[in-house]
C-alpha cells in the first residue's frame, strides 16, 4: 500500500514553482551585481543620453564661427558687423586680408560663414544706391547654416537704424547677397551620405574587433595563441589588417552607392580620400581592439563598444551642428575619430579640399590610433590570469 505525498512536499505545485523562480531571480541579481560592466551600462548610457540630449544638443545653433573680409575700414560696416555679432548667430574669429584667405578659411571648415563688404560701401549707402554686403556660408550642413541665414532679413533693417546721416527711406539701405556654398540647393543626402561613411564604418569596426580577443577567450584558443612565439604587437596587427580591407570595401561600397543613385559628387582626390578612411578605420580598430583586451566575455566587449558609438554619433556633427554644441561638449567630440573623419569626408567630396586643408584633423585621427593601439599592446595579457 503506497502512501500519497503531498504536492507540496516533492516541490511540485504552486508553492515550489514560486520557489524555484524566486532561486532564479536571486541567481540573476547576484550574478548582474557581479558583472560590473553590464551594470554600469544600465545606469550610465540612460544618464548619458540624457545629458547629452538635454544640454549639448541644440539644433539651432549660434556663435557661429565666421571671417570677415573688409575692403575698406569704415565706421558704417563696422556697425554692420556690431549688428551681426549681436544677433547670436555669429562669432567673428577671423579678420582676412584677401578674398584666397577668405576661401581658404571656408573650404577648410575653420569658418562657416565669412562677411564681405565691398570698396565704396559707405559712399553708396550715403548716397542711398543700396550697395550689396556678401554673406556666403559653408552649406555643407544645412541645419547649422540655414538658421543664421534666416536670421540676415532683419539685419538690412535694424543695424543703422540709430546712424545718421543717411538716406531717409522706408526701404532697406543695403542689400544682403547670401552665397550658400558646397551645397547651395541644401540637399539633405549632399550633407548624410558623407556622414554615414564615418558612421557606420565606427559602428562595425568597432564591434568586429572588439569581439577578436574575447572570443579567443571563450572558445579556448587563446592558450595556443600565447604558446606560439609571436608579440602582442604581431598578434593585434594580424588581426586589425584583414578588418582594414573589410572597411575599405565597405566605405567604397557606401561612398559609390551614394554616388550613383544620390548624386554626390566627389570634388577632391579619391587617393586622398581612400588614405585618409583607412587611417579613420585603423583608429576605430584599434579601439576596438582594446575594449577586446578589458572585455572579460564577448557581451562586455558589444556594451563597451555601443558605449563608445553613442556619443560618436551625437557629438560628431552627424545627426546635430557640432557648432551648436556647448564647448565642453565640442571638447569631447573633439576626442572623438568620427568627429574628424566627418569633416574630412564632407571637405573632400563636397569642396574639393587638398591635405593642406584637413591637416589638423588628420593629426588629430593620428594621435587618436597611436594612443588606442599603444593602450591595446599594453593591456594585452600574454597569460591567462
């Protein structure tokens, strides 16, 4: 004669479900307090998106860079300048002598917008023949420039309004002549496809090399990596170099696409342009490279890389005018590849710049890959402690 358990008793029923489960979620818990990387992730990239969101993204920026060009130095044109100044849109940073240094500082990207006021200005407007101020402004990124265009109808009207001496007219005494350059129609795929150069080639290269030493790890290889007789610096360059030829397939592929069916144009040297991605590329590996050597498991290594993809993508320029961007915000984006590699691309294929031009940027991805790949080397573990 057999005895019947109870439910209860061999952990069957509602009561041992519930205790089974509540065993798991305290297995969870313990094993995310354990993952400190995961952990942070879950509370920093929310902070960060609200940060970033709620204080440098500004899609209306002002103080923009700008040059001026004086042909003749008057008092009149002088306040004309006042008046732009006090309009928030412009920051006067450069005070040319000739109409080259005037483009030079436009192609290069050090100004986006430069101010010309002709010889003879002031005689016209004294003698009310309403002469023509020249604004042209670099129209490679549409939404930092049409804003302060915008604001340019009320300044004919209000900046000598308190001069006298002049022609007492209800018209405006002079006219504006707005010269939107490099992309004059503000096509949006002239100013996106460029971009997304940079963007997605961060996004892949980060994450395929990010993945290379972690995934050694897990799958138990990496103990016959370190037997063989090969340095940390021989081992990271066989990895990086086949993802350069992957990124450079990749970047061809994007920058002909956008060629063809969006009509991009590419104004300057695609040698240059083909040299300078690659170094873009091999910075953006190298720092996927050492989030692999910090990365304890392949998980860690996707966080530590989206980690590093969402400012890239915020403070770059890329989705917002990076001018319109609080300094300390432009001081990180600064620090960031995809920052300089955005202006390089968009120089080269939408104003024909020449390396003269990008000088500064390329240093800068320079410095960036020889820090990342320094940091790499030296983290990488030649055992498995």
């Amino acid at each position: 004669m057999t005895v019947a358990t109870p439910r209860n008793a061999s952990g069957k029923g509602w009561s041992g479900f519930w205790r089974r489960t509540g065993a798991m979620l305290v297995k969870e818990f313990i094993q995310l307090r354990r993952d400190r990387v995961s952990f942070a992730m879950i509370i920093m990239i929310p902070l960060m998106q609200l940060v970033l969101f709620g204080y440098a993204i500004n899609t209306t920026p002002r103080n923009l860079p700008t040059a001026v060009l004086l042909q003749e130095s008057s008092d009149l044109g002088r306040t004309i300048l006042k008046a732009m100044q006090n309009t928030r849109y412009f920051s006067v940073i450069h005070q040319v002598q000739d109409e080259a240094e005037f483009d030079r500082l436009l192609a290069s990207g050090k100004v986006l917008f430069g101010v010309e006021i002709p010889r003879g200005f002031e005689r016209a407007l004294r003698r009310g023949d309403r002469p023509a101020m020249l604004v042209a402004a670099d129209a490679t990124d549409p939404v930092a420039s049409g804003s302060a265009l915008g604001a340019l109808s009320q300044l004919a009207q209000t900046a000598l309004q308190n001069e006298r001496a002049l022609p007492d007219t209800s018209k405006p005494l002079f006219e504006i002549r707005q010269h939107a350059r490099y992309n004059p129609a503000a096509v949006t795929s002239l100013n996106i496809v460029p971009g997304l150069v940079g963007t997605i080639l961060t996004m892949t290269m980060l994450i395929f090399t990010a993945l290379s030493v972690t995934r050694e790890i897990e799958r138990g290889t990496m103990e016959s990596l370190l037997a063989m007789p090969i340095t940390p610096l021989e081992i990271m360059l066989g990895k990086i170099i086949p993802y350069v030829i992957v990124g450079f397939v990749q970047a061809t592929l994007i920058v002909g696409t956008g060629v063809l069916l969006f009509g991009v144009p590419i104004l300057g040297s695609i040698l240059l342009l083909a040299v300078l991605s690659t170094l873009f590329i091999a910075a953006n590996l190298s720092i996927g490279y050492t989030f692999s050597t910090v990365a304890q498991n392949q998980l860690q290594a996707v966080q530590m890389s989206m980690m590093f993809f969402l400012p890239n993508i915020l403070l770059s320029g890329f989705m917002f005018p990076f001018a319109g961007m609080p300094v300390w915000a432009q001081w990180i984006g600064e620090c960031l590849p995809l920052t300089h590699y955005i202006r390089i691309v968009r120089a080269i294929m939408l104003k024909g710049a020449e390396i003269s031009d990008l000088r500064n940027d390329t240093i800068a991805l320079a410095i960036l890959m020889a820090i990342a790949m320094l940091i790499a080397v030296t983290r990488f573990r030649r055992t498995l402690d």
